[in-house]
C-alpha cells in the first residue's frame, strides 16, 4: 500500500516536497509489512505540510504552510505529479485543507492570522477565487454571551469542568512529595510554533482544521479562541451558523466526524478530547469530555484519528510520544481512555490506522514508523517497521 508524505521543507524542515511511502506490498490492502520511501512525487519549497485529495479526480492539494498559498498537483504517473494552475493566496501559515464532498470548493484553515478562507474548484479540480470568511472574535475577551462562558460554567448547553481550579486543588490535597504527579492543567504549554504574541500572554486566532459534517454544515477549529465554528456554504461564501466555546485555554486542534452523529475534538494544549452532538433544533453543544490522563505538562496533542469500525479513537500526543486509546461508549456521546501507548518515534505530528497498524509520522525523528494494533483491544504494540522519512507531518493513502 502506498501513501502521499506530506512535510515540511528546508525552510522547517528538510523534505523536497511531497514524498510517497510504501507499506508492505504495494497492492496490499493492509500497511503492516516493511516500510520505504519510494521518492518524492513533486518538489514543493513551500513546506506543503497537510495534503488533501479531490473526491473523483486524479488530483492533490496542498498547503504550502510558510507560503500562505494552497497548490494543486494533478497526478501524471505512479509516482510524480505536477503544479495543475497557478497557487492560490490563502493566509499565513495556512495548515489544513478540506475538499467539499461535491469538489466545488475546498476549505483552508490559516494558523498565522485564523483565516478560514473558502477557495472554489473548477471542473478539472483547479483552485481560484479565494473567500476570507467572518473573523473570529475571542469570547473570553467580552461579557459571556449564550456561547460565551468562562470555564468551568455551562459551555453551550453542557457542563464542562475546571481541570485547572481541579488541579490546584488535588495538588494542595497530595502535598509537595506527591504534587508533581497531578496533571498540570492549570498551565499552559508552549506549542512548536509559539508567536511573540502568545508568549507575551495574548490570544489571537489561530484557525486550524475544517470538517465537512452531513447537511453541508462544516466545523472549523480555532486554537487560539478555543472555539468550534460551525459555517454553511452559500455561492462563492461561507456564513458563520454557530460558536462553541470550549474552555478558556484548551486549544480545539482538529476534529472527528463520528458515524454516531458525534463531532470528536482533540485539544492542543489541554490534552482532551470532547465529544460535540447537535440537539434537535440543530444546535450544537459540549456533552462530555476525556482529558488524556498520564500525558506529560509540556506535551502537545497533535491528531486524531478513529479504528476501522469506530469503536478506537487514537490521539497523538508530541513530547511524551505517545497516543491516547478512547473506547467510544454508548451511543458515541461518551469516550474512555483505556491506554496510553509509546509511538517508539519523536514528535507524532500525524497518524493513521489501516486495518491492523497504525502508521505514525514522527516529525522530529525525520521518520516513520507502524505498530500492530491488538484486534481486541486495540492497543498498540511495540514498532514493527521504520523508515527514514524528512519531517513528515501528513500520511495520505493512495486511491
């Protein structure tokens, strides 16, 4: 099985561009035998650090991250492809795109400036005419409006917990010998791409991922504001239908669509996972929350991906490097750490799980690496295969 390699380029990193991996055979339905990069399928300076590919076409996006453009590659072989048009402007650090299930148009997600920008496709899947959405708006930065609450209070319908008044109190409870064991949620760490205005302690938008939810409706991250943004698409625009704040600090990284009906969200810097439902009035609210317990205070969550079957979720966490295994319980409204497992690779920017292995892209180790899962469990063991890879940050299984 083969897999598009995104990573970062010489500017953060040291790939060419987009790299291709191959997982055991290469018409194998599974990944779990020996692993080799196969080559670089484009150059791509821009550090195209998050690929996405187009529904029926032969056709690759990228966004090139330190560029703040997405490009199109059409496929011209097994293993190259080509520019299809020019680059579209999109925002700075633009690092997520996600393509309508119909291919009329794209979404990109902008880390540097929070821009969620809709960009068009024509027929042959080449971008243009890019949108720049509603800005967000820190709703911690106002008086608290229906979505608008501090932590710890009634958070669009659900009451969510203050892990950080929580940890101070168990901290006081266990004493200095013991003290250093209770998860430091009322901190928060640094992330790899720290601004100058974070560090000085102000929160700005940081858009950075796009899920196309059933009905149209689509659901964006912002890590800065910790909010959920919830958009329905019009001609040539998105409209803003809905904010969900989630608590002051948590840093709403990316989201899981669930067969449930459930939106799953990984927490950057709160190293959570909060399970999101609509209600029957179509609003959406936080139900419930599993924070990542035994994960490190300057760890970093980063993906988050589910099993098969959707029983599993596994959520990446960077500076422990490990990942987190949910059980999702009940009808999908609830999530149970069950294990917290090593990756055996530095900095797992990204996952995937295909069939019986997981395949983990470790950044920082400039590799990756697969690990059987358990089938009855779903924990994984210990690596089975690696290969040198530069700085990947993204795996994509071929069509």
């Amino acid at each position: 099985m083969r897999f598009w390699v995104g990573a970062y380029a010489p500017d953060t990193g040291s790939a060419e561009g987009i790299g291709i991996l191959q997982a055991g055979e290469a018409d194998a339905p599974g990944a779990g035998g020996p692993l080799g990069m196969v080559g670089t399928a484009v150059a791509a300076p821009g550090s195209p650090s998050w690929i996405a590919t187009h529904p029926t076409l032969d056709v690759l996006y990228a966004a090139l991250e330190s560029d703040g453009t997405v490009q199109a590659y059409r496929r011209t072989s097994e293993t190259r492809l080509a520019p299809a048009g020019p680059p579209v402007e999109a925002g700075a650090a633009v690092c997520h795109v996600a393509v309508a299930p119909d291919a009329s148009f794209l979404v990109a997600s902008c880390w540097g400036d929070g821009r969620v920008v809709r960009i068009d496709l024509d027929a042959a899947g080449r971008p243009s005419r890019p949108f720049v959405a509603e800005e967000a708006n820190d709703p911690y930065g106002s008086a608290p409006g229906e979505d608008t609450v501090s932590t710890g209070a009634r958070v669009s319908g659900a009451v969510v917990p203050d892990l950080a008044a929580a940890a101070r109190a168990l901290r006081a409870a266990a004493g200095e010998e013991f003290s250093h064991l209770v998860p430091a949620y009322d901190e928060v760490p640094e992330t790899d791409a720290e601004s100058e205005e974070a560090a000085a302690g102000a929160r700005v938008s940081r858009a950075h991922h796009a899920t196309f939810l059933p009905g149209g409706l689509i659901a964006t991250t912002d890590m800065g504001l910790d909010l959920v943004r919830f958009w329905r698409p019009g001609v040539g625009a998105l409209r803003l239908a809905q904010e969900v704040v989630l608590p002051k600090g948590s840093g709403p990284r990316h989201g899981l669509w669930h067969p449930s009906g459930h939106l799953y969200v990984v927490a950057e810097l709160s190293r959570e996972v909060f399970v999101l439902a609509a209600d029957r009035t179509g609003r959406w609210h936080v139900i419930s929350g599993q924070p990542l317990l035994g994960t490190l205070d300057t760890d970093t969550a980063a993906e988050l991906c589910a099993s098969r079957d959707g029983s599993t979720l596994y959520a990446g966490v960077r500076g422990s490097d490990t990942v987190g295994v949910l059980a999702v319980r009940g009808a999908g409204n609830a999530l149970q750490l069950t294990a917290l497992a090593e990756t055996g690779t530095h900095w797992p920017r990204h996952h995937v799980v295909v069939h019986d292995t997981l395949l983990v892209a470790g950044q920082r180790a400039d590799e990756i690496v697969s690990l059987p899962l358990d089938l009855r469990t779903g924990v994984p063991g210990r690596v089975r295969h690696r290969t040198p890879s530069p700085s990947p940050t993204r795996l994509l299984p071929m069509r």
